[in-house]
C-alpha cells in the first residue's frame, strides 16, 4: 500500500468539461477573413487584388468584413468569392460552401423547359409592314391597266389581222417577175402646118434644141446685140426672135436639130463642125 496519492488520484485528468471546449467549427476564419489573411499572407494590397481581379476596392473592403451586401446578390457574391480566392491562392470551394452554409444555402436551379416556353409564348405582336402593302396595291393596280389595254387592243384589231394571215397563208399561182423594160421615147412630133401657119411673118423666129449632145450657141439681132451665148446641154432648147435678122454660130453643129420660122433645118453641119448662119423672116426657102 503506497503512502501519498489515492488510486484515483494517479487516473489521467479528464480535462475540462465538455461545453466549456471550443468547437473546431469556431476555430476556423470566416469567408472575409479568411480571404484577408491569404492576402496579408502573400503581402498584397487591397489595391493590387482590385486590380487584378476588376472587382471594385469598396466591394473587396465589404467582402473582407463579411459584408456581402454590396455585392448585388448571392450569385454575384458567389462571383467575387471564386474571385478574390483565386487572386490569393485559396481554394474557392470551401469558401463558397460555407457562404451558402451561412446564407440559406445554394438555391434549386430553375428548370429550363418551363422558362423557354413561357418565352416563346411571350411574343411580340407583329406590326403591319404599310411599304409591302402599298407596293402590292400598285401593282396590282398595274397589272388591272394592262389587261384592259391588252383586251381592247385584242378586240379591236384581232379580227383584221386573223384575216390578212388567212389571205397571206392561201396559196396562189406563181408569179415570174420581169424587170420592167424602158419605153422607147416618143418620136418628136414635126410641127404641124397650122403650128407653121400662126408664126408671126413679119419676124424670124428660130428654134435650137441640143438633140444628141450639149452644144454652144450663139446669137445676133440685125444690130449686133447679143441674144443668146452659152452651152446647151443635151435636152434643152432655146428660141431666139427678131424683126429682121438673126445671126447664129452653132459648135458640134451634128448634134442641133434647128427650126426656123416652124420649117426644120435638115442638114444643120457635122458632129464637132462650128457653123455660122444667118435668117430674115421669109428664111428657110427650103425646108
């Protein structure tokens, strides 16, 4: 039997009681602050994780105090928490956990087919495209105008035309076309004797017509005055008159055919010849 310490008192102590211990729950940092001792622990700024992550410094002050207010709803909270974690190299999923162990939890997802057919039935009632039916009136009126145009127009000719293609579609004797064959001229009427009877007597009257081929003349009065100087070209005749006398000088004198006082000078000269003649009144005795 030892002298001193009971047999109870050499038990191990069963230390405090157990309410008086600290949960491990209590032991671990909240989201905020676990988020700021990650950056104080990599000695970062609250102005360098701004600018790394774009999240605002007002929102990572917020974020840091627990403060998730400012950060527009659990969804954009999520966000920042994904964010800011992975600017100071934690891991973002117990963090996120536990802010929706903190806040009600993640919520359901929402079902998809229901919220794609209520937009599909949601739609916008269609407003009434005026150009297209402005346009479909013009034509429409157009195309009225032109089939009456084209009925009366078939009305009115359609009976004549029927008929000029029946008449060109008979057939008929064949036709051989000749080429048509000029008329021999007319024979240049003599004068008549009444035409000879009503020549004034009292004068010589002379005729010069250039028959086969131009000729020159020229012509004389009994004084000397000039009646007549020029070319005749083949076709044309002059007729000259005087009281007493008329003299004449005739080139290519075979291509004249002359009259004087209505009887015909038969043999007037040669072809090429240059005649001079000269009539008074009672001229040619011979015709």
């Amino acid at each position: 039997m030892s002298i001193g310490n009971s047999p109870e008192d050499d038990r191990p102590s069963a230390g405090p009681p157990e309410e008086d211990r600290p949960s491990a729950g209590q032991d671990r940092p909240s989201v905020g602050r676990a988020l700021q001792q990650a950056r104080i622990g990599l000695g970062l700024t609250v102005e360098e994780v701004s600018t790394t992550t774009r999240v605002r410094i007002p929102i990572v002050h917020a974020i840091e105090e627990d403060d998730f207010s400012r950060c527009g709803g659990d969804v954009y909270a999520r966000g920042h928490i994904r964010t800011l974690a992975r600017a100071v190299s934690l891991d973002p999923q117990p963090l996120i956990a536990r802010y929706d162990a903190e806040h009600g939890g993640r919520p359901a997802p929402t079902a998809a087919a229901p919220l794609f057919e209520a937009e599909r039935i949601r739609s916008e009632p269609r407003r009434p495209n005026w150009t297209a039916a402005m346009v479909a009136a013009i034509v429409a009126v157009v195309g009225f105008v032109g089939f009456t145009l084209f009925s009366g127009g078939g009305k009115q000719g359609g009976g004549p035309i029927a008929a000029d293609t029946a008449k060109a579609d008979k057939p008929g004797p064949s036709r051989t076309i000749h080429p048509a064959q000029p008329k021999p001229a007319a024979p240049r009427p003599a004068p008549s004797d009444s035409a000879i009877a009503g020549l004034p007597k009292d004068q010589v009257t002379i005729k010069v017509t250039a028959k086969d081929g131009q000729s020159w003349i020229s012509a004389k009065d009994a004084d000397g005055n000039l009646l007549q100087d020029g070319l005749l070209k083949q076709g044309e005749s002059k007729t000259l008159t005087d009281k007493k006398r008329i003299d004449l000088v005739v080139g290519n004198a075979g291509a004249v055919q002359l009259y004087v006082n209505g009887k015909e000078v038969k043999k007037v000269g040669d072809e090429g010849s240059v005649e001079r003649l000269s009539y008074t009144p009672g001229d040619p005795q011979a015709g």
